[in-house]
C-alpha cells in the first residue's frame, strides 16, 4: 500500500494546480507544457520528464515536450501505441515502473535520443471521461528508483492535469494543421483504415478529395456562392449547359445500366422543369438578386420542401436537387472546372458521391471510390458494380485530411483502405492487380462437359444489363434468368412500361440470337418496395 503522502508531495500537487489555471492565460500552450514537465522534474529530483499525446491523424503517440533528452530527435518523435514502455502504459492504462528499463521485455531503444543513461523509469497513463489520450513520462539515473509515495503523487498530478491537458491536445493539434491537411510526410507508411466495400475489386492510386474540386453545394453554407457578377444571360448558359450534360450522361449510361437511366437522369430533367425552379431563380434575378443567391435560395428551398413532405419518394429527391444546384453553380462559374486528365488515375474521395459523379468518375479512367456516405443498396453503389470501379464506404475523418496525390490501395473486396504503402506492400498488392486482370481478360469458358462425355447447356443468371457482357465472355448458352425485379428494387418509383420495353429491347439484342428467360416481377418479404407501402 502507498504511505499517506509527504509533505513536498503535496505542495507538489499545488504548484501543479496553480501551474494548469495558469493555462487559460497562457498565449503559447507549448510553452506551458515545457513549464510542467520542468516542474515535475524539479519535484521529483527527476532528470527527465516527457509529455506523450496520442494523435489521431498518425494513430500514434507523438512526444509533444521533453525535459532532460535530445529535442532535435525528440522533435518529430511518434511511438506506434505497439511499441516500447510507453505504448504498453497507453493500451493497458497502468502505471509502469521499473528500476531498469532497458531490461524490460517491451523495452524500445530510439537511436539519439539519450535516454539509455535514465534506467529508472516511471510512466503514468492520462486519461479523461474513460478515454486515455497520453501519457506521462518521468526517469531517473539508475540507483534512483521512485518510492510509493513519488508515484503516488505523480498519478495524482496526472490525474490533475488531464482534463486541462486534453484540451490542450486538440489546440495542438490544430495550431499544426490550420489548413485542414495532414503533413505527408509526418504520415505513417501502411496506415490502414478499415472500410465497406460496396463495389468489388482493387485499386492503386494517387488521393484526389472530390470535395476540393466540385462546386460543393450545401444549403447551410452560403459561403460556398461564387462571386456576383454574373448575368441571366449566364444563368441561362449553364442551365442549358446542365441541361446537355445530363443528356450526354444518360445516352452513356443507356449503354451500361438501362434499369436507372430514367431514374437518375429524368428525375434531374423534371427538376430543371420544374415550374417552379428555374423560372423562380429566373424572378430573383430579374428582381436584382445575385445569380449565384438566387440558385441558392430556390435550391434551398425546394430541399426544405421535400424533405418534409410525407412521401418517401419526394424526401429521396434531395440528393437529386443537390446534383442539380452543384452542376449549375459549377457551369456558372467553372471555376472548380477540373479535366479528365487530372483525375483519371485516381482515387477519389468524398463526403458524398451523387450518380452523375459516378458516370463521370467511369467515363474518365478513375481508379477508385471511396465515400463517407452511402450503403450497398445506393444508387451510386449500384453504378460503381456496373461499371466494375471499386469503391468502398469509409467515414475515418483521416480521408478529408490527406494531402492530394497521397498514395492509396483500395482494396473494395475485403473493405481495406492503405495509406501512403511502403514499397513491400505496394508490390504485393501490384501483383494482385496484375493477376487479377489478367483472369479477367482469359475468362475461361464456362466447362459444359461432364464426365460421362455428355454435353449440357449452361447458362446465365443475371439482375442488370451490364452483367450481360460477362455472360458472353463466359460463353454461356443464353441467359437462365434475368431478374425482372431489379428495376423496380433500385428505383424510387414505378419503372414506366417504356423504361421496361427498353431493357428487355437492349437485353435481346446483345445477346442475339441465343435464349433468354425473363422471370415475371418477383416481390416481397425482403424484396419490398417501399415507395408503394403507403398504398
């Protein structure tokens, strides 16, 4: 049992509470906290004590001061949370203290930074609310162990000092990244961060955040609006600009996912006619509101609208109305204009990934995806597969904070996300890749003998258009099945008898002359179709 503490303890523990309301006076939190560890060594008789904090961004401990070791090495020191005295102290949350550290099985020796001649060591977990974020480190020559009493009143300073030190832990780290962005080279090689793949396969790339380069459209943040010189003229420029993109995007995406053309697309084009979008925007302006203002402020309010109507269907519209807005505010300004040759390559990465995003990311040799938003049954989940781009879902605020053209592996299928990989694991996965495509290009026919020599049909079971092509390359004997479901399943409301003749149109014609077996609507149990649940 520890003794009941000295007297020098405690006007130790004094000094340390007069020290931490001297905090909120401070102008340099640094400097403060070199003013602790200098005076717990002073204490403690102590020849050195360094200050440890856990940073999110490296997922390590980075030593943040230092008393008594080498500050040109101990500058940009991090400890993996795996390592040494103090990583075993911040994953157990016990105190460690031992009389020779260097004898100690997790014992971590870091070149030049001269603490070999400190044997006698003492280190006290910080945490606050339940959750440790650093740890407290005090050493002594060997022969000067720390008593009870010296520990005791150390874990008591801890303690003291935690709720103080955890605020300053994130002013720290945001004096070190004001511009939002992680230093790259202060970022750990192999940082892996686990995700849900939503579209399978492998992708290897540079980092490219979507988010920088759109017209971020959100309807709390007027400050994304672009300057106020435009004209109506120029309103009516990029709504016909909008206007002949989308045509373009659902011509391409006929092609390849037939059963949501009208679903995205048409529902973007009804949106543009709507009676009460452009020509409402078309008033403001009249009426002397900033172009840019006004497309915010009809955007605004229709999201309002729908997202407090009682229909599911309409309340799913937002993200078609904030597709919209951004493409208009992006062909009003072209300002975040940014070239197929920018991006293809790349892995791309946002807080959200509307449809068209898709389309375009497919259409211009993008690696991969990666959104903090999203599941396997979205819309732009459903394209990603189509059109065979990995992308995976991952909400690790890590992403939004990489430098551009960080080096990624995104591996959808197993729901891995590497960061900045060393040259070991970059080989490796390159090797998977090859290989992967290279089964993908041999597509070794489909085997339709059986042992006693006889030769059967087989064929296909398919649920989109795109999957088709597969089928062929496979060199089935038609298609067994094609789900006539589907269409309904990833749409927001009844496929028109149109939309259906079209699909089954586009499904006969390529696969020619050979079978196909369209299998009536099958729907129900866990097939519902929730837009017709209020009927």
């Amino acid at each position: 049992m520890f003794q009941v503490m000295e007297k020098k303890q405690l006007q130790f523990l004094s000094d340390i509470s007069a020290l931490s309301r001297a905090l909120y006076d401070s102008q340099d939190l640094t400097e403060y906290l070199k003013q602790v560890v200098r005076l717990i060594c002073r204490h403690t008789n102590a020849a050195v004590c360094s200050l440890y904090l856990y940073d999110e961004f490296n997922a390590a401990l980075k030593l943040v001061v230092t008393e008594g070791l080498n500050t040109e090495v101990a500058e940009n020191l991090f400890i993996d949370i795996t390592q040494g005295l103090v990583g075993r102290c911040f994953r157990t949350r016990e105190i460690i203290v031992s009389d020779k550290a260097s004898e100690e099985e997790d014992y971590y020796y870091i070149p030049g930074l001269n603490e070999e001649d400190y044997d006698c060591f003492c280190a006290v977990p910080l945490s606050h609310a339940d959750v440790t974020f650093g740890v407290l480190v005090t050493q002594r020559p060997q022969g000067q162990s720390f008593s009870e009493t010296e520990v005791l009143a150390l874990h008591a300073v801890a303690l003291q000092l935690a709720d103080h030190l955890e605020h300053a832990r994130f002013s720290l780290h945001l004096e070190k990244n004001e511009d939002h962005n992680l230093n790259g080279a202060s970022l750990p090689f192999n940082r892996l961060l686990n995700a849900h793949g939503v579209s399978p396969g492998l992708a290897i790339g540079p980092s490219l955040n979507w988010d920088r380069y759109r017209s971020a459209y959100n309807p709390l943040e007027p400050a994304h609006l672009v300057a106020d010189h435009y004209t109506l003229e120029d309103f009516e420029r990029a709504l016909a600009k909008t206007e002949e993109e989308l045509r373009e995007m659902e011509e391409k995406l006929t092609q390849h996912v037939p059963e949501m053309v009208s679903m995205i697309f048409g529902a973007h084009l009804i949106i543009l006619k709507d009676r009460q979008f452009s020509p409402s925007i078309r008033e403001l302006i009249e009426e002397g509101v900033p172009v840019s203002e006004a497309i915010h402020k009809v955007g605004q309010k229709f999201i309002q609208r729908f997202q407090t109507h009682s229909n599911p269907t309409i309340r799913e519209r937002v993200v078609d109305i904030r597709d919209i807005v951004a493409r208009l505010i992006h062909n009003l300004s072209e300002r975040h204009h940014i070239t197929a040759d920018r991006i293809a390559g790349h892995i791309i990465f946002a807080r959200e990934i509307y449809p068209s995003d898709v389309v375009r990311f497919a259409f211009q040799d993008v690696a991969g995806i990666i959104s903090a938003e999203g599941g396997d049954t979205a819309h732009t989940s459903i394209l990603a597969r189509s059109f065979k781009l990995p992308m995976a879902i991952c909400d690790d605020p890590l992403l939004s904070q990489l430098p551009e053209d960080t080096m990624l592996i995104l591996d959808a299928q197993n729901g891995k996300i590497f960061l900045k990989p060393d040259d070991d694991l970059l080989t490796s996965y390159q090797h998977k890749a090859k290989t992967s495509a290279t089964l993908d290009v041999q597509h070794e026919p489909l085997s339709k003998q059986l042992k006693s020599g006889e030769t059967i049909k087989v064929m296909a079971n398919i649920n989109i258009f795109a999957e088709v092509e597969a089928a062929q390359l496979a060199q089935a004997d038609g298609i067994g099945l094609y789900r006539s479901e589907f269409p309904f399943l990833v749409r927001s409301d009844l496929p028109s008898e149109l939309d259906q003749l079209n699909i089954y149109h586009q499904i006969i014609e390529k696969m020619e002359a050979l079978p196909i077996h369209f299998r009536t609507l099958d729907i129900g149990g866990d097939k519902a179709l929730h837009y017709l649940a209020e009927t």
